[in-house]
C-alpha cells in the first residue's frame, strides 16, 4: 500500500516527529517530500532544505537501498552501552543507507544477528522494521549477490 500524506509543518517539530513513529507502525517508514521543488528529506523537517518550502508530504522510502556506512558493535565497551534490548553476543550494526528511491537522502537502519557480522559500506540492503524494546526501529537486511 503506498500512503502520502500532508507533513503537519504548522503543528511544529514534535507533531512531524509524532507523525513519523506512527505512520512507520502503520505503513512503513517514510521521508519527507517537497511538493515544490521534489526533494526528499531526512530527519522530518519543517521546510524543504533544497527550496525552503512548507509544503511537504510524508512519502514511502521503498525497499531497497545501498549501506553507505556501518559500525559494528559487539561486546562491552566502558564508553558505550547498547541499549539493554540489543545486549547480544552476535552484537549489531548501525548502519547509514542510500535509498533508491531517494538517493540524496541518508536513513538510519539497525541491523542485526548474523547480518551484523557480513554487513559492509556498497552492500545492497532490503529496508523493514524490528522491534527494539517497545519501539519500531528501521532495519536492514542484506540482499545477496547473484
């Protein structure tokens, strides 16, 4: 199902932000798009940083996309501690990804279990969600090479 909706750009920073966590429980994970000049952006913003223009709307990020960072973080460290819901011995990844659809624009992804291990900057990943304690989290799974 693709959903675009209005960004509520009067309602201020805590409702795009509102507005994002429920549409990503709802219908996946999205980035803001220009109706003036079509750019995309992220994290939600209450202009356009290509044209300065209100008038955004939420719009799908789609599936695929290319890593264009990663840290892989895996066991103790005395300056970070990973949030108790992803304490594992495979550990994680944080990732930065390209999206496909909207090439300019940056999305975090978490990617996790064995996936972690493999994950590197130019692999292609499919985009999805996973649960991080209470909250939805974008994930990454890597597609592999045919």
């Amino acid at each position: 199902m693709t959903m675009e909706l209005r960004c509520r750009v009067e309602d201020g920073t805590q409702a795009l932000a509102a507005d994002f966590a429920s549409l990503a429980v709802e219908a996946g994970w999205h980035v803001q798009a220009c109706d003036l000049c079509a750019g995309g952006c992220f994290p939600p913003r209450l202009r356009c940083p290509h044209c300065g223009s209100a008038k955004l709307r939420w719009t799908p990020v789609g599936e695929a996309a290319t890593l264009v960072g990663v840290i892989l973080v895996k066991g103790e460290n005395p300056r970070h501690r990973p949030a108790r819901a992803l304490r594992r011995p495979e550990g994680y990844a944080s990732g930065i990804v390209a999206l496909d659809r909207w090439p300019d624009v940056r999305f975090p992804v978490l990617i996790e279990g064995e996936d972690a291990a493999i994950a590197e900057v130019g692999m292609r990943v499919r985009l999805g969600s996973t649960t991080v304690g209470s909250r939805q989290v974008p994930s990454g799974r890597p597609v592999p090479v045919r």
